[in-house]
C-alpha cells in the first residue's frame, strides 16, 4: 500500500499547508510546471519525489525531471506528463501516448483544472489533475489530491484545498 501525494503549477511557489498536506504520504508526484528548483528540493525533503517537467520549467528542471514518466506501482501502470488533457480532449502527444500502451492512470496538470475522471474510450483508464497549488494562474483555490494505492486498486481519493489563489501565507 503506498499513500500518494499528487501537485501540480506550482510555479515557484509552494503553499506552506502544501508541507503539513503531504507530511502523511508515502510518495510526492508533481505533474509539471514546477518554476523554482527549491520547490522541487523542498518536496523530496520531505518524501520520495517523482516529477515531470512542465511548459514554464526552465533548463535546470528539464535536466532533472523527464517530459514524461510511466511506471508501476502496486500493480498500476502510471503515466504522468504536464500536457495532457482529459477524456474527449486529450492534447496530441498525450492522446499518442495513451493509445500506443493505455496505463491504468494517467496524469496531467497545465490546465490549473482539478478533474478526477474516467475514460471508457480507454479501457476505463483513470484521469487525475490536481488542479494547480500554486498563486499563478486564472484558478480561485489551491488544490493537491490524495490517494492510496493498494495491490490494482486507487482508493481513499481525496481534493484538499488550501485557500484562494491570491492569499500567500
């Protein structure tokens, strides 16, 4: 069982409640657009990090993060990349990606939208956006989404907001 941590734009801000919300998690994933390197230093400070880069991500995290990462744990097959869209709207590279091997989860940001979806056009396929975290950008609240996963299952799903856009604690 391994208790997940999703975030995403956070663009060079971190939310201080970010830390206390993902104190309990086993893993952080950032789904891109990451901004500042500290952000990044802060997380895996705290928990195992896995992060792609996003558009905005400049070349000190495109060095240290991949465009995209699919993996697998408890027996899911996960895909994450920054751009990716939703079921009926996929971006183009995205849409290749799923349709060459459709992972049980697949996982984007960039919209700064929090959608928690099923695709039946994709053998059910999970679709996780955990909206944005951070201040910049057209979104009204900071979200993150929690997790568990366990032995092929996604359970315990969880939105936690952490305040308007604007209010920087």
């Amino acid at each position: 069982m391994r208790k997940i941590g999703l975030i995403s734009d956070t663009h060079s801000y971190l939310e201080p409640k970010a830390l206390d919300i993902l104190r309990d998690v086993d893993e952080i994933w950032h789904a891109g657009d990451i901004g500042d390197p500290a952000i990044a230093d802060a997380l895996e400070a705290l928990k195992p990090l896995r992060a792609v880069y996003g558009n905005i991500d400049g070349k000190d995290i495109r060095y240290r993060f991949p465009q995209d990462d699919r993996f697998i744990i408890e027996g899911l097959e996960v895909l994450i990349t920054h751009i990716g869209g939703y079921p009926g709207n996929y971006a183009p590279r995205a849409r290749k990606l799923i349709s060459e091997k459709t992972p049980d989860i697949f996982i984007c940001g960039h919209s700064h939208i929090l959608k928690v979806m099923r695709d039946p056009a994709f053998n059910n396929m999970l679709v996780l956006n955990p909206g944005a975290a951070g201040t910049h950008g057209f979104h009204q609240v900071k979200t993150i989404l929690r997790f568990t996963l366990d032995n092929g299952k996604v359970t315990h799903m969880e939105a936690v907001e952490m305040g308007k856009r604007g209010e920087i604690k």
